[in-house]
C-alpha cells in the first residue's frame, strides 16, 4: 500500500478486523474481481435495476439469555478494570428474497460494498479521510430509535451513550495523534438520521482532525497499520479489549468490521464495514452489535444489537 500510494497509484483496499488480510486492487483490477463498490466520490458499480419484488426480511436474533453470557463476560472484565469500552457484536440468522448484489445496489448508505457474493456491507461509518495533508476521523457512537418523542434530544443527553461517545471520541483522538499533529475535534456528538426499510434511527458521531506527520506523508499502509482495528469498534484499552471481545464474542468477524477504503492517487477515503450481511454456504448472517460500558443495561444492549439488524432500502 505504501509503494503504490508513495507513487501515487490509484487504488482499493479492503482489510479485515484482525488485520490478518489485505487485498489491493488497481483500478484497472477491480471490475474484473468481482468487487462492486460504491462510495461518494468513487463508484465502480454498473446501473441498478428497477426493484420489482416485494421485499420478504426475517431475522432470528438469539435469545437474550444467549445474548447475556457474552454480556455479562463483558461487564465482569469492566468492573475489573480491564477495559472501559468493549464494543460486543453478535451474528443473526436472516432469511430474505433479496440477493446480496441486490441489497447493494437498492440500499441507501454513504458507503456500499459487494464483495463476491460473499459479503455486501452499507455502511454510514467513515474511518479516515486524507485530504490534502490532513487526516480526519468520524467515530460513530450511540443509536436511538428515531420513532421515539425527542429522540435526537434523548441520544445527545443519555448518560451511558456520552460516556461511550466521549470514551471513543478520546481514543480516536490519541489513535490520531500516533500520525498527525494539532489533532482536535472539530464537531462534537453531531446526530445523523438513517432511514431503513424496518425502522429509521438516530445515530451520534463526531469530527476529529490533524495534519499528518511528515515520517507518514503518502504512505497509507503505514498509516492503517498503526490504526487498526479501528477504535469505534474495538474499544479502549485497544490491546486487552481485544483479548475480552474475541473471548466474549466465540465467533469470527472476519472481515466485519475491517476497513476499506479508495486512494485516488492524492486523497483518500475510507470507511469501517458495519451494517454487514455475509454468506455462509447457502445461509446469511447480520453481524451487529453495540459498545458496552459499566452503565450499560442487558436490555437495551439486546435490543441495539436486534435494531441494527435492517436495510435501509425504501
């Protein structure tokens, strides 16, 4: 990554949580592997077809006693003081007549990938942008039901939601300060609102930035080795977080919540591959899940993981 993107060579990245693979594409290479990809200032992807069908979605989230052995996992590590934020997934059973080339091209999101019928991912998570010398980050943290009376208000003000924003907000930060200096947040608990086919929600994020370091100027793979895993879905401390999240969680991510990302042979713009419906054989799975903190309730956990479970096709 770093040789290509020193000599300026346009390119697609795809890497996954562990950080055990990476793939590059060259532009000339990526209609060729089977990638379609969709990004605001790049897409690779033919036109979309008419969506006749009536939309058939059914998922099957394990019980919330399931959901609770990793849960309470979790908290016991926090309560010993081994991690302040762990962001804990889980993987549910969905049945649907949508293909997985058809979720990509029909679902609404800032970033949409189809990777070989294996996985399609819509993401509204930006990891890092590059422009011009500068680095900045989006960490999102914190979704509420949007149906709900106030709920942009009630999001901003809750206290475990700040807590886990403010937690992520500051390990981004640091995470930056490793390859840019004057690292500041620029926007702070800013709201977003994402429409989706089963509920619309109300998702919180912030803008951090700084100016990239001269030893990290053009060299991308340099710069996502020391970030990665990324720290919105992860949690703080990174090293020992991992250890509680692979133990808590007994199954492999994958490449859920990896990152990928276009380098356009001057900027760069990635994102973190969440909102992920992968193929396991003839079954597909949602990976979902939420960051729990000292203050988080099993209910309301249990239920962020299932609200995740959409398309935002409408």
């Amino acid at each position: 990554m770093d040789e290509l993107s020193l000599r300026k060579v346009p390119y697609f990245f795809v890497i996954d949580f562990l950080v055990d693979n990476v793939e590059i594409y060259r532009e000339n290479e990526i209609q060729k592997s089977g990638l379609l990809i969709d990004f605001q200032n790049f897409k690779s992807s033919k036109n979309k077809h008419k969506l006749t069908k009536k939309i058939e979605w059914k998922s099957s989230p394990e019980t919330l006693e399931s959901f609770k052995s990793g849960f309470d996992q979790v908290q016991k590590n926090i309560r010993l003081g081994n991690s302040y934020l762990v962001n804990y997934t889980r993987k549910t059973k969905i049945e649907t007549n949508l293909t997985l080339e058809e979720i990509f091209y029909h679902s609404n999101a800032k970033y949409k990938v189809f990777y070989k019928d294996f996985f399609v991912f819509f993401s509204p998570e930006t990891f890092v942008k590059i422009i011009d010398g500068k680095i900045l980050t989006y960490p999102m943290k914190g979704t509420i039901d949007a149906s709900l009376e106030n709920a942009a208000e009630i999001l901003k003000n809750d206290k475990k939601e700040k807590a886990e924003h403010y937690t992520v907000v500051d390990l981004l930060r640091n995470d930056l300060s490793m390859v840019a200096d004057d690292v500041k947040v620029d926007k702070f608990q800013h709201i977003d609102f994402i429409k989706t086919q089963q509920k619309n929600l109300y998702a919180m994020s912030s803008e951090i930035s700084g100016n990239l370091k001269p030893e990290f100027d053009g060299k991308i793979g340099s710069i996502m080795k020391k970030l990665l895993p990324a720290g919105s879905i992860l949690g703080a401390p990174k090293p020992k977080t991992l250890e509680i999240t692979l133990e808590a969680e007994g199954y492999d991510r994958g490449y859920y919540t990896g990152v990928c990302g276009w380098f356009d042979g001057e900027n760069l713009d990635s994102c973190v591959m969440i909102r992920f419906i992968e193929k396991e054989g003839d079954q597909l799975y949602f990976k979902s899940g939420g960051g729990i903190t000292h203050m988080s309730k099993l209910e309301d956990e249990y239920q962020e993981m299932k609200n995740k479970i959409y398309v935002p096709i409408h």
